[in-house]
C-alpha cells in the first residue's frame, strides 16, 4: 500500500471514492433517459441497481473503518457523498460499530423474518406504501426533531420497538453532539441528491427509484445474517463469520467478502484482507460466488443441522429445568455461550 499526503492508507482508495461520481452521473444519466425506456429495460436494470447498492455499501464500509483521507472535511465530505445512495450513512455506520462490539449467533434467526416477508400481508403493504411517504426523508427528519424534544428511551421506543435496547444504544450515539451534526449532513446530501432525481423527472423518482430502492433496501436488511449465518463458531472471533473469496463479489465491493478477516481485525484496510486468510482456521464457514447464497435455501442440509442441535439443546434444557438433565447440559446451549462470552 502506498499513502500520500492526501490518502491516509492508500491512493488505491481512490477507486472507493469514484464510486460517489459514477454512480450519481448513471442515476442521472438514467432519470433523464427514463421517459424513453421500455418497462423490460427498467425491469431488466433492476439487478444492476442491487449491485450498485452493494458497491456503494462496500466503499462505504471501507471508508467507515479505515478513513480514506489525511483531511477531516474530506473525509466528511466522501461519507456524504456515500450518503447519495441508499441511506444516510452516519445512523447506518453506528449501528455497524454496535454490530462489531456485540457477539451473537444468527443460526436461530430467518432471514424472511428479517426483511419483513413473515409479516401479515397488510403489514407489508403499509410498509411499502410507507416508503412514498418517506421518499424525501420524512422519518429521518421526525426522528431528529424527537432527539432533540424527547428522552431517549421514548424515541428508542418508537423507532425500534422490536428491540428497543439496540435502538437506545444507536439513537444515543447519533444523538452525541458530532454525529448529530455529521448526520443532519448526511440527511442534507441524502435529499439533495433525491429532489434532484425528483426534478429531472418526478415519474422516475416515484415509479421507479423509489419501489427500486424499497425493494434492494428491504433484501439488504438480511445482509448480516448471510453475513453470519451457520458460522462455525459465533463466538470465537477467528470463526464467527462467513468468509466468500468469489472474484466479481469481491471486486464489485472492494473485498466486503472477507468477512471473517474483517471480523478479526475491523480496522484493517481493505487491501489487506486477503493476506489474513492464510492465518485463520480451516474449519470456519465459506460460501462461494456471494454472500447471498448463505441462506438456508440453499444449503437444506445445514439448515436441518441447526435445527436439530436446537431442538435438542431445548429438550436437554426441559430436562435440566426438570431436575433429571446431566451436568453435561448448558455449555452447549446458546444462552450459556452467549452469557459465557459475553463478558
Ligand atoms: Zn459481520
Ligand atoms: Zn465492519
């Protein structure tokens, strides 16, 4: 790696940071053709949209761990620049320190659950009609305002119900001084760039960019659980995630398939990350092409493994609660892991 007076790490981050023009010169490029295109080549774009999400989200997370510049308006510059797409980035880069400070086993979870498809019908409905409604920033803006006017734990209350710690312990960091600042910046850049697609033409702002966006979103939210998922050990840091070494994965989002290497080291550069394969056990968890194949669905026969060590996890703690299970019982159970590693 090789840094200059302007780069911190690396003038190969500069590739990162291209990611903020070009994507915003397509999106225009593509709002201004949108009048003349035929619904199949709208429809057919919509895959190569997913990739510039998950483009846009590897450079950003490069950029959150390792700051790309020697300059701090630079670097607020760029991560409000990776702010044009998907959502502002200083609530989403806070809940991503939260999720590299907690342990935690995803093998119990579902991912259909966690992008909203076991929700009724009705529910989902609402959400995405919802998501008109906050096309320009509704619910980021309410949510400052109620920072600012209510206590913490209302707020948590109400943006997170489903987990309202996790929502104290995000909410509480935003609501810090700077990173209310940084993101009131961000949430600027973020509508800016959205009133500017709406401009250019309001029909593919609402018809196509945000059901687009709704739609990418939504399959993202599961991105820590294909992240994770079936890890051979969830709470030992050389094992706890799932790596994936596909070439095009890995070049589309600058390495986010070593997830393993990041997980041991969250603080080094991306260029370094394959280097740290050669250290780390063999017996972890790796899943080819892309971190999207690690879904139950394609690997049934895991998926009805896990199932069957929590089933019996579950009736071996039915007998110990019971007075007859074996003192052999709770070191195997996830609540005994989580407690026995959690400290
Ligand atoms: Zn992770
Ligand atoms: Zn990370």
């Amino acid at each position: 790696m090789a840094a200059n007076s302007v780069f911190r790490h690396s003038y190969w981050d500069a590739v990162n940071v291209a990611v903020i023009p070009g994507q915003a010169v397509f999106f225009v490029l593509l709002a201004r053709a949108y009048g003349a295109l035929p619904t199949t080549t709208l429809l057919a774009l919509l895959p190569v949209l997913y990739a510039l999400a998950l483009q846009n989200s590897g450079a950003n997370h490069n950029h959150h761990h390792t700051p790309f510049f020697r300059s701090r308006r630079l670097n607020a510059l760029t991560r409000m620049g990776f702010s044009l797409q998907g959502e502002p980035k200083t609530p989403h880069n806070i809940y991503h320190g939260h999720h590299h400070s907690t342990n935690r086993s995803w093998d119990h979870d579902s991912y259909l659950r966690i992008v909203g498809l076991r929700a009724p019908i009705r529910r989902q409905l609402s959400r995405f009609g919802l998501s008109f409604v906050e096309a320009l920033g509704l619910r980021y803006f309410v949510l400052l305002v109620l920072l600012k006017r209510w206590p913490l734990e209302r707020v948590a209350a109400l943006a997170s119900p489903a987990d309202p710690e996790l929502g104290r312990h995000v909410l509480g960091r935003v609501a810090q001084p700077a990173a209310l600042r940084a993101a009131t910046f961000d949430l600027g850049a973020w509508l800016g760039f959205r009133l500017l697609l709406c401009a250019i033409d309001w029909r593919f702002f609402f018809l196509y960019y945000v059901p687009a966006n709704y739609l990418i979103t939504s399959l993202r939210m599961g991105e820590d659980f294909m992240h994770h998922w079936g890890a051979a050990d969830a709470f030992d840091v050389r094992r706890n995630a799932v790596s994936c070494y596909g070439k095009l994965y890995n070049w589309l989002t600058f390495n986010l398939g070593y997830h393993q290497e990041h997980h041991l080291r969250p603080t080094a550069h991306w260029l370094s990350l394959p280097s740290m394969t050669e250290g780390l056990p063999r017996d972890r968890r790796i899943v080819p092409f892309s971190h999207y194949v690690n879904v139950p669905l394609f690997y049934p026969r895991l998926a009805a493994e896990i199932a069957r060590r929590a089933a019996s996890q579950v009736g071996a703690a039915e007998a110990a609660a019971s007075g007859s299970a074996s003192t052999e019982v709770g070191s195997g159970a996830p609540g005994a892991a989580a407690a026995g590693h959690g400290e």
